[in-house]
C-alpha cells in the first residue's frame, strides 16, 4: 500500500486508491483509513491534471506569457513536489523516526500529514491551469490574476503568485523588449501583444494591456516602436544613433523591480521616450517641420488665410454654375435627370487646382508665401467623400456642412506620410475636415449674401416712367401712375426681404468675425505660445495683473516676483517631444471644436437651416 501511496503521489495512475465502490481494498479499510486515502487521492489527481495541463500550455498555447508560467509551473512547483514525495520515500527506508513508528510500523497519518502544505497549493495551481487553458486567456489576463492573488493572505500563495507573476511580467518584457528596443513587433506570440498591426498602421488593443500599463503608456511605447522603425528606415546617422542608445535604453528595462507598477512603467518609458526624442529624433522630426504643418491647417483649413476661402467659394461656384449651364442646353431627350448636374471627382479636382492658381496670381505674395503654398498645394487635396468612409467628428450633426460648398459631401484632406505620422494621426486630419466645412458654409453664406446688395436689378425700378413730352399726356401720367404704384407695392413687399437678408448677413458676419477672431486665432497663440516655451504679452491676451492666464504645462516661475511689470517675460525652456506635442495637439483641437460649438447639436442644426 505504501508503494501505491508513492507512485500515486509522484504522478501515476493507481487502481488501489481509485474513488470506485468496486474497489476490492476499499472493504479493508476503516473510515478513517480511507478518508486520508481519499487526501492522497485527490492530491495525486491534482498533481497529474496540473503536469498534463502545464505540458498542453508549453506546446500549443498562442501566448508565450501563458508558456513561459506553466514552464515555471512544472520546473519548480511540480518539481518540488517530486522531490518531496523522495524525500518521504527516503525517511520510510531509512527508517526515520519522523515516519517510522515502533516495530517499524509507518503511520497512514504521518504520511499524508507531511503533504498537508501542499493541498492548497495544488487547488491554486490547478485553477491558475484551467485559467490558461481556456479559450481566449491572453497574457494580460493572467498577469492581472496573478496580481490579484497577491492579496489572499496565505504566505504561500502570496509567494508563488509573486514568483509566476514575475516570470510572467519577465515574458512580456522580453516581448515589448523588441518593439521598446528596436521598432520591431515580436514574431512569436505577436497576437499577445497589445500592440496589433493592421494594413500598415498600429492599433492598441485595450484588452491586452496588463494592470501596470496606462493608456497614457500604451501610447508612449507605441510611439517609440513607431519613432524606432522609422528611424533605421530613414536615416542611418539616426540609425547609428539609436545603436548607441541601445544599452542605455536596456539597462532601464532590466532595472525594473517585480512587480512591475503603473508609475514604474510610466517612469521608465518616459526616460526612454524623452531620451529618444532628444538624440535621433532631432534630425527625423524637428520641431520647425511640425510648425510648418501646423501653419498649413491654420491657414488653409481654419481660413486664417480669407483670400483661401474667397478662392475656394468662387471657384466651387463656377463650377456648379457651368454644370447647369451645360446641362441647360442639352436637348430635353438627351437629358439624364441629375447626373448631367452632379459634380465628379475630377471637377472636384479641378475646382482646388484653379484655387491654386487664383492663390499664385494675387498681388503682394512674398518668397515666403509661396513656399507655404507650394507645400500646401502638395499636400492638401479636395475630393468627395464615399459613403460609409469612418470619420471621427462627422456627426449627423456636422456632416450636413461638408455638402455646402458644392452640393456633394467634398473634404478637405492632408496627405500624412511618414515621419509625419509620429506626430499627426487620421482622426485629427478628419477633425480639421470638419472644422473647415463648418467656417467655410458660415464664410460662403454671408458672401453670397453680401452679393445680393451688388445686384442692382434687384433694387432698381424698371421701366423707368416716360419721358416727356409723352409723360405729360394723360395717357403717360397714367403710365406714371401706375409704374409708382407698383413700385411702391414692390418696395413693400420687399422690405421684409431685405430686413431679414440685413439681419442674417449682420449675424453671419458677427458670428464668422467671433470664430475667426475670438476663437481660432486667440486658440492659436495660446498653443503657440506653450510649444515656444514664452508667455503670452499683455497685448495678445489681455488679462488682469492678479490673475494671469497660464498653461497647464508650465511651471511656476520663482523669479516671478521679483521681475517688474515692464521687465519682459524670460523664454521658458522648450523641451517638447513629437508625443507631448501631439497630446497637447489634440487637445489643441478638443477645445476648438468646444468653443466652435461643434458640440452643440441644436446650435449647428439651427445654423444649417439658415444657411440653406
């Protein structure tokens, strides 16, 4: 029996000690004899379930995290128990008194009491087992688990869930090890990764981020994956660059104290990004590149260049007018409803191209300026948007104004192309798109408006009455008479008209004039002031002397008060990265789109209907 006991408790499979009632032993065995059995039994099964299951995860599972714990598993846990059940056989023929009683008589009690601290052990092995063994049990899942148990208040379990989490959060190093170090996704259990590549582009995966990566750390470390790639593809003075940061960058990741925590991540990956930032990606991305394309969306897509809109609007105009003209003198059997009407894609096209060349013709264009618009004209393009196409801000709300300006949803894009990427996303170009289709109906509208007064037909009398001598026949006077009449019924009926045209052309007016001026551009400074690092002067912002209007980034200044009011404000020190730039860029764009009243569903409703 005691032979059963050891073979049993080392792994193998036992007809003596089974569950079954038909079990001859069973009938000689006293309850109490059969209770500690029933211990060595079950402590038995759980041992081959846990080494059958722990062999399954280390060949097929997907996550490597998952192998590399259930490798720890049957390395150390089951190898500890084996070595136990040695030990016990070990003390039965040598007779230990801890085993062996009188007239070498071994107690069933001392036996099974020696594997006692091993039947909580195993229920939590084996329920950390079936854990990877589900469908779907991911690296991050784990780790999160494993956390957790370090809080149940047994010392064992607490230990054993600290040493699989750090061989778990060791494994899941090693694998953002190839994207933190080198800008490379991990062949081998990729798809445990947070980060997903898909068609070219990155994508974080909220599921698979352990407990000790923020969403704020997700971003950086996709950023420096991102920075990394391009940089070795770009630039081989960076590239040597990187290699030189490369022990440096290691030797933070190998200094990380399990269990790894939110701020101890957050901190080493900021150390990372920002040394990064200021070696390699100095040359690959410099701050002045990035200004120049935040002047392009200012100018061009929020109208700080008027001249742009005025070009843009006239165009769009003639080309619609064309349209029916053209469709106006085809012959009524080769007409085909709207389609002779309904602006293509190459119209499109050409209407942005002709504001381009309206753009170069005009007056007092500086080298300057035609650079900017050289380099806007290779990078804006204006085309029809496709039906179901995924955009961020295009609401029901906001949709409604891309179809202003020529009777057809039409977008205003940015072509994003690399290293530009680093710093500008989709979901930004989409969201200037939408703010540019927005002031651009409130601009065209109140051109259009403002063109009525020029149309003089529409306020002059006509015919004028007769001349004399025949305006002083009675049949003239007649004709006088009844030319006044109408006139004066003319001029009543359209002094509603014009009243109202006057009111919305005042309110259009104001309204364009307090988004341009009070919105856009104050918006503007302010974040140009924060990414130059100096405050805003008294006559850019006003503001009251107790008061002062600061930026969330800055820090107090301790020579404040001891400078003079007429003492100009030192340049503070700019130490921005593409990702602090970016961040600060969305919310740039967050708080436009507030203050535009883009939020406001029932203001943007309402202003849609009149501009139509």
């Amino acid at each position: 029996m005691l032979h059963e006991i050891i073979l049993s408790l080392s792994g193998h499979a036992s007809p003596l000690l089974s569950a079954n009632a038909a079990n001859p032993s069973s009938s000689l065995l006293s309850p109490p004899e059969k209770e500690l059995l029933a211990t060595v039994t079950s402590l038995s099964e759980k041992h081959r379930k846990i080494r059958s299951a722990a062999e399954e995860i280390s060949t097929e599972s997907k996550s490597s995290i998952c192998q590399s714990v259930a490798t720890a598993i049957s390395s150390k846990y089951l190898g500890d128990f084996q070595r136990k059940v040695l030990e016990v056989e070990t003390g039965i023929l040598r007779k230990d008194a801890s085993s062996v009683g009188a007239y070498n008589i071994v107690p069933l009690t001392a036996v099974v009491g020696q594997f006692s601290e091993w039947t909580r052990l195993m229920d939590w092995l084996l329920r950390i087992t079936q854990l990877m063994m589900e469908d779907g049990c991911t690296g991050s899942r784990l780790i999160n688990k494993l956390n957790k148990q370090l809080q149940t208040g047994y010392t064992d379990i607490e230990e054993t869930a600290l040493h699989l989490g750090q061989v778990a959060e060791s494994a899941w190093l090693r694998q953002a090890s190839c994207w933190i170090l080198y800008g490379r996704l991990s062949s081998y259990g990729h798809n445990d990764f947070f980060l997903q590549e898909e068609k070219g582009r990155y994508e974080i995966n909220q599921d698979l981020l352990p407990h000790f990566v923020s969403p704020q750390t997700a971003r950086s470390i996709t950023f420096i994956g991102k920075s990394l790639h391009q940089i070795r593809t770009k630039s081989e003075t960076s590239a040597s660059c990187i290699s030189g940061l490369l022990p440096k960058h290691l030797q933070l990741l190998s200094s990380m104290q399990h269990p790894i925590t939110s701020s101890g991540m957050s901190n080493t990956i900021s150390a990372i990004r920002k040394n990064l930032s200021q070696t390699a990606l100095q040359d690959l991305l410099p701050l002045s590149k990035i200004q120049e394309v935040l002047h392009i969306f200012h100018d061009f897509f929020l109208l700080n260049r008027g001249e742009f809109a005025i070009a843009l609007v006239n165009e769009a105009d003639e080309r619609i007018r064309s349209r029916w003209q053209r469709s106006d003198n085809l012959a009524y059997e080769k007409r085909d409803k709207l389609s002779d009407v309904v602006v293509k894609d190459g119209e499109v096209t050409a209407v942005l191209a002709r504001t381009w060349t309206s753009m170069f013709g005009l007056h007092g264009i500086t080298d300057e300026d035609e650079d900017e618009l050289d380099m806007a004209r290779d990078m804006i393009d204006l085309s029809i948007e496709k039906a179901g196409k995924s955009a961020f801000l295009t609401t029901a709300s906001t949709a409604m104004f891309h179809t202003t300006l020529l009777s057809v949803p039409t977008a205003l894009s940015l072509k994003i192309s690399s290293p530009l990427d680093l710093f500008l996303s989709q979901k930004e170009v989409e969201i200037y798109s939408s703010i540019n289709a927005y002031l651009l109906s409130i601009r065209r509208a109140h051109l259009r408006l403002s063109d009525l007064w020029k149309i003089t037909s529409l306020r002059r009398h006509h015919p004028a009455p007769p001349a004399p001598p025949f305006g002083s026949t009675p049949q003239g006077r007649a004709i006088t008479v009844k030319l006044r009449t109408r006139a004066e019924t003319r001029s009543a009926q359209m002094r509603n008209v014009w009243a109202t045209s006057s009111s919305a052309l005042y309110v259009l007016g104001e309204l364009a004039a307090y988004f341009q001026g009070e919105v856009v551009n104050v918006t503007w400074e302010d974040f140009q002031h924060w990414i130059s690092g100096t405050e805003p002067t008294p006559a850019s912002r006003p503001s009251t002397r107790g008061s002062k209007r600061k930026s969330p980034h800055d820090e107090e200044d301790p020579d404040s008060s001891m400078r003079s009011d007429d003492e100009p404000a030192p340049k503070l020190e700019n130490t921005h990265d593409p990702q602090t730039l970016s961040a600060a860029h969305q919310r740039y764009l967050l708080s436009l789109k507030h203050q535009l009243l883009l939020t406001a569903p029932a203001f943007t409703d309402s202003l849609f209907k009149l501009l139509q």
